[in-house]
C-alpha cells in the first residue's frame, strides 16, 4: 500500500497525534522515574514535582482526545486509518492512567516521610518500576514501529513484573509479620508496589493495540497470570 | 464482525440473484471488464466502488444488458438472474429491463406529468386493466418512492417541475412501478444536495427489503452508509468483493485498502 494520502494535510493530520501521543509518553517515562527515584533517595521535593507535573500528562490526553474526535468527523477515517486514531485514543488513556500512578506513588512517598525504612524493600520496588518503565518505552517503540513481534513479547514480559511484584508482597508481609513497627510503610509501600505492578499492565494493553493497529485482531488473552497474592485484596491499590 | 445493520433488519443474505461468471467486456480494443465473477445475493444493497474508469458502471450497464446499445461494445460470459442466462435468445431485453429497473445519474423524468411518467412503464407493458388499477400502481409506486406526499396534489403537473431530489426520487418510483426483482443505480446521488441524497439513502435502505439493489458510487461514505455488500474494482478487475463492514475496516487487497484511505485515485 502506498504509504501517502493523496490529501497530504490527513497524513499531516494523523502524524500530529502520533507524535502528541509520543509527547505524552515521553512525560510519562520521566513521571515514573522520577517517582521512583524519589521514593528511593525518599526525595520529596521530587514526588512534589512528579505530583504537580501530572497536570500536564492530562493537558495532553485531553488535547488528543480533542485532535482524535476532529480527525474522526473531519476525515471519516477508514481501515488502517481509523486503527491509527483508535488506538490512539486507546494508548492515550493508558497513558494517562500510568500518569496517576506515578503521581500515586509520588504521594505515598511523601505520606511515608514519617516512616522508617525497611531495608532491602525500596531497592526491589525501584528494580520493579525500572523494569515496568522499560516496559512502557518499549510498547510505545514497538507502537511507531508497527513491532508486532515486539508487542507480543512485551505481553509475555508482564509475567515477570507480577514476579518480581510478589516477592516484594512476601518480603513485606514477612517484614510487617515480624514486627508491627514496620507496618505503617509496609502498607504504603505495598500500595506504592500495586501501582508499579499496574503500569506493566497498561504497557501490556498498550502492546495489544499495537497487535490491534496491524493485524485488526486482538491478541488471545492466554497470557499466563502470575499474580499469586490474590488473597482477596488484589486490587486494594487501584 | 457482524454487520449491526443486518441484525437489525433480519435480512436474509443467503439466496443468490445474480451470477456472473468470467465476464469480459471490450470497447472496441478497449478490455473495460477482465474475467469478473460474482455472485450478488437477494434483498441486499450492493455497492460497487472504485476510481473513474474501473468499469464499475460498465458492470453494472452488463446485468440489463444495456451495454447492448453501444455498438462497439463486446460482453461476453455468463450472467445469470435467477439461474436464467439473461443472454439467452428467448430473453427479450425491453422485458428483462423491466425486470431489472434502472435509475441515472442525472434525474432525467419524462417531460410529461408526474402521473404518466410512473404510468409510461406499465402502460408499454400491459400490467394494468383499467385505469383504476392503474391509479392504484402509479400510488403505490410513488408511496414507495417516498415522494407520494409531496406529489399527491398535483399529479398532472410536470415532473420536470420538481427539485432535484424530487426528480430522483421520481425517477425510482418509475422505475419500481414495473415491479422489478433488480434495482440498479448509477451515481443516484452525484447530482443532489446532502439532505436529498439522505431521503435517496433512506429510500434505498427501505427497497432492499424487497429488492435486490445495486449501487454504484463514488463516495465511499454513502457506500459505507447504504450498502451491506462492497465491491472494489480497479482497472477493469474485482478486486475484492466482501461485506461492507469488512471493506472499511479490514480490506483484504492492498488495492483496496489504499483506495479506501484515499492513497490511491
């Protein structure tokens, strides 16, 4: 297929909210290592700024739910076209969502300025945020790449993040269990852990709609689920 | 994908009307249609899509044999409605275009009343007794029409009097007045303003329950708006032939997809 419109303002059209959307992504990478880092070196002037600066990953989403809904009316897209605006609108709010996460976690981490450490756990939550944040790139790269290959393999990674999310849950349940002075950040650290783990799950619904853009066919939903933790409390940090 | 509209209207997609197998068309040295097979079903909207000069229309003038006209014009293949070679030496072609009606671009009524341009068809061909039962097909043709409201009162007017909506409309209750099985239309559209190309649409999305009706277009929204079938031809080939939903959303051919999107004229 012919890569160009005939009426090149619609490629023009269709280029600016890819590269909003890139914009956006490129906040959101920032917001989760800045929150992360802030909670690591328990630098609170960083989770303010990460918590104010969510302000602007809205802006964003909004203006591209704006820039979509025009496209739609304006240019009537069709196959692969209307897959570019849907997905677009799709990634954005998972973007978003992953923006509030990181604000989320930003917020705790000022909530436990209070409280003392448990050694050995931030350093597991930042290797989980690294790892989630790697996610989140790499869904976005395999999304203007049209990396099919790459999205299914970005799927299968999230098993891991579950992994890596619930040893940090048994850490803390054995630290809180041990002794009750450590519960206090052991419960926000643990909401803080919940919130790393979802951001993994949005670069995961981020993957699919890759796989949505190029074949028009959602990916099975066969992926194996590793979070053990369900104890009935599963999502208590949504 | 299931297409919403066909649920919503229970439309039976199985029985086949027409068939066309290895349809070729020359004029002159000119091949405007290359091997076309297809088989358009029953109380259906079929489109057929694709830029000037793919042969669409050319097609579409082959199922009532009007390409017969043309001097220069060579159709072979077989085309067959309901199983009948419409080529047949027994099919009189006034009688088979009464059966497979047509409406054109350009909204062309007679220059006659609104009343005798529905009443011309079946006077020629004898489907009236008495000019009671006459009355009753010219209402019954306008009503279906969607036009018979605003025409009732004045039937003995001209019928190049109308708007141009009007006129259109007209023209497809004079061409369902002689109760045909086939609807075929031309560009029905090109020449009317948004809101009667709306009451066009409505009426065509009211006559499949009874027709068969085949339309070509050029704009492929009104394709995407009307029809539950689409064919995409380009260069004289059927390129894809698939429902609609399935067209716009995932085209199979390359070609079709960069027509669709608009890379391709």
């Amino acid at each position: 297929m012919n890569s160009k419109h005939i009426v090149a303002s619609f490629d023009r059209d269709l280029e600016g909210i890819q590269a909003a959307l890139m914009k956006m992504g490129g906040l959101v990478e920032e917001a989760l290592r800045n929150s992360a880092k802030a909670l690591e070196a328990r630098d609170f002037d960083l989770a303010e700024k990460v918590r104010k600066g969510d302000r602007l990953i809205d802006e964003l989403e909004l203006t591209i739910k704006t820039d979509t809904a025009k496209l739609l009316a304006l240019r009537s897209p069709t196959a692969v076209d209307l897959r570019t605006v849907l997905t677009v609108m799709e990634i954005s709010s998972h973007l978003e969502r992953c923006g509030d996460l990181a604000k989320n976690i930003a917020k705790r981490t000022i909530a436990t300025a209070d409280a003392s450490n448990i050694s050995g756990t931030l350093a597991a939550s930042r290797r989980l945020s690294n790892f989630v944040e790697i996610m989140i790139r790499d869904s976005l790269d395999a999304y203007i790449q049209r990396d099919v290959e790459m999205a299914k393999e970005i799927i299968e990674r999230d098993a891991e993040a579950d992994q890596i999310y619930n040893t940090l849950f048994r850490s803390l349940l054995t630290h809180m269990m041990e002794d009750h002075r450590n519960i206090a950040f052991g419960m926000h650290l643990h909401f803080i852990a919940k919130n790393i783990e979802r951001v993994g799950d949005h670069a995961t619904g981020i993957a699919e709609q890759t796989i949505y853009l190029v074949t028009n066919a959602f990916p099975d939903d066969d992926r194996p689920k590793s979070d053990a933790t369900a104890l009935g409390f599963r999502d208590a940090g949504e | 994908m299931n297409d919403m509209r066909k649920i919503e209207r229970d439309v039976k997609m199985t029985d086949t009307k027409i068939t066309a197998r290895n349809v070729n068309v020359h004029y002159g040295d000119t091949h405007a249609i290359k091997d076309v097979n297809v088989d358009i079903a029953d109380k259906t909207v079929t489109a057929f899509i694709g830029p000037s000069g793919c042969g669409k229309s050319t097609f579409l003038r082959c199922l009532n044999r009007m390409n017969d006209t043309i001097d220069v014009c060579r159709v072979q293949g077989d085309i067959r409605i309901d199983g009948k070679d419409i080529h047949d030496k027994s099919v009189d072609p006034v009688q088979l275009r009464a059966h497979v009606g047509m409406v054109f671009q350009k909204p062309n009524p007679f220059p006659k009343s609104i009343y005798d341009n529905i009443a011309y068809g079946p006077r020629i061909h004898g489907l009236a007794k008495s000019k009671a039962e006459l009355d009753e097909i010219v209402e019954k043709a306008l009503r279906r029409g969607a036009i018979w409201d605003e025409v009732k009162d004045r039937l003995t007017q001209s019928g190049t009097g109308l708007s141009g909506g009007q006129q259109q409309r007209l023209c497809i209750a004079r061409a369902i007045a002689t109760e045909p099985d086939i609807l075929l239309m031309d560009e029905p559209c090109s020449a009317l303003d948004p809101i009667a190309t709306a009451q066009v649409e409505e009426l065509i999305d009211e006559l499949h329950r009874d027709y068969s009706v085949i339309i070509v277009t050029h704009s492929m929204q009104q394709a995407a708006r009307v029809s539950q079938k689409t064919a995409f031809f380009h260069l004289g080939n059927l390129v894809e032939f698939g429902d609609t939903d399935q067209i716009f959303t995932d085209p199979k051919d390359p070609r079709t997809e960069s027509y669709i999107t608009g890379r391709i004229g």
